[in-house]
C-alpha cells in the first residue's frame, strides 16, 4: 500500500462521511456545510488521483457556485435556520430508503468489478483534449446551464420580496415601527 492509496483512503473516508452527515442532519444550513464539506474532500481525492483540472472544477462549479447558490437560496427563503422535524420521514420510508441506496451501492460495484476485474491501471491525460471537447463540443450545455442557475438565483430572490398571501402585507405595516414627525414641525407648534 502506497502513500497515493493512504491519502485516497483518508480523503475518500472524510467524503462519505460529511456526505452522511449532510444527508442526515436536521439542520438545514449544516447540511449545506457538511455539503462543502464534502465536495471539497472529493476534490482531494481528484488531485490525490492526479486531475488537478477536475480538481479545481469541482472546488470552482461546485463548491464555489452551487453550495453558494443553496446558502444564498436558504437566506432569501423562510427556510428554518435550527433543528426542524418538518421533512422527516416514517420509519418505512428510511429502510425503503436504505435498501434502494444499499442496492445501487452493490449494483454499482459489481459492474465495476466485472468491468476492470480487479485490476484497474489509471493514465492521465492530456487537459489538450479536455479543454477541446469542452469549450467546442460541450460549451452550449454548460452556458444553458449557468443561464439556469441564474435565473433560479434571480427567482429565489424575487419570491423572497413577494409577499406570501394578504394577511402577510398588513401584518408587516402592523409590526413597523411608526414615523416620527419632523424636527421642524414639532418646533414650530410648540
């Protein structure tokens, strides 16, 4: 056992983990964070395998755009900051839950043993060919893409200044505090 395989064990251990930890939590902004978390660990495990370009794509796409999106979408929204039971399923629904997850886990590996048959030589390429299908071939998918991600970010914010029904507009002009009268006006009449 190598170093490379030391590193990727520790790296891959702290990815699943946050990534458990994210799917498990009942706070909804330490969800968001344990989703940096591990994001940012699997770009670890990208630059221990020696993708530094992926690396930095994930650390860049993922945790640099698309956690923030989610943050900033939780600020605008009436999203619950602390513990929330809200969306908690039944006891059914997570072991239904956990068998579909435990399946596809079994499925996914026995498909990728079968394939590399327990020996597996990885080769890096060239970011040549990358950066070639990428900014030729797939930069129309990856434009309409971003335009989406700011359009749901200019909705999240324009549904946050909405007011959610009548009654919502009149308690707010209740609640406010009321206007003092000018400095001038009082002098003047006293």
């Amino acid at each position: 056992m190598t170093t490379h395989d030391v590193l990727f064990l520790l790296v891959g251990l702290i990815t699943g983990a946050s990534a458990v930890l994210s799917v498990t939590t009942k706070h909804l902004v330490h969800a968001a964070l344990w989703l940096v978390v591990s994001l940012g660990a699997l770009s670890g495990c990208y630059l221990v395998l020696g993708a530094e370009l992926v690396a930095l794509v994930q650390l860049l796409v993922y945790v640099g755009a698309v956690v923030v999106l989610v943050l900033f979408a939780l600020m605008l929204t009436h999203a619950p900051i602390g513990r929330s039971t809200a969306h908690d399923g039944s006891v059914t629904q997570r072991v239904a839950a956990l068998i579909a997850g435990a399946a596809t886990a079994a499925l996914l590996a026995a498909t990728l043993i079968s394939a590399f048959g327990g020996e597996v030589d990885v080769q890096g390429g060239s970011t040549g060919l990358l950066a070639q299908r990428l900014f030729g071939t797939w930069v129309w998918p990856f434009e309409l893409l971003s335009l989406l991600l700011l359009i749901a970010l200019v909705a999240a914010l324009a549904l946050a200044r909405l007011a959610t029904s009548p009654g919502d507009a009149v308690d707010a002009v209740a609640t406010a505090p009321p206007e003092r009268e000018p400095v001038a006006s009082r002098t003047e009449t006293s």
